[in-house]
C-alpha cells in the first residue's frame, strides 16, 4: 500500500497531537500524586520545551544532505530506545 506524503504527513501530525494532547494535562497531576512540587512539575514541563527546542536545532544542522535523513532518524530512534 502506498500513501500518499501529504496523508502520511497529517496523519503524523495527527497522531503526534492526539498523543501530546492526552498526556500534557495529565503528566502534571500524576507528578503531584507522586508527591512533586509545583516548581520542579514546571522545570519537568518546561525542560521538554527546551530539549525539543535544542534538539530540532542541533540535530538538523547535521543533516547536510537528503539521503542522510533516513540514516539519521534511524539512529536516532535507536538513541532513544
């Protein structure tokens, strides 16, 4: 089966949103069952923001090339298993 870039892009999209949606409102309240403060459930919440931030700029300047995208992703799904 072939799908098509512009569905497989809306459908991540769609996925990595409906995801994101569910776990952010919660993630707080669990961390406060687990008997966190308000500040460090800020530094948790906020420190995802920057890690995103950092990573998409660090990462993406190393890839020079199209051909090296799918060796990237493949290596970085492999550092975050």
């Amino acid at each position: 089966m072939q799908v098509r870039p512009f569905y497989w892009l809306a459908l991540s999209f769609l996925g990595y949103y409906c995801a994101y949606g569910v776990f952010l409102p919660f993630f707080p309240a669990w961390l406060k069952s687990q008997q966190y403060g308000e500040e460090m459930i800020g530094l948790v919440i906020g420190s995802a923001y920057i890690f995103r931030f950092a990573g998409g700029l660090f990462f993406s300047s190393l890839i020079k090339k199209a051909n090296h995208i799918i060796s990237s992703l493949r290596l970085l799904a492999l550092a975050s298993a």
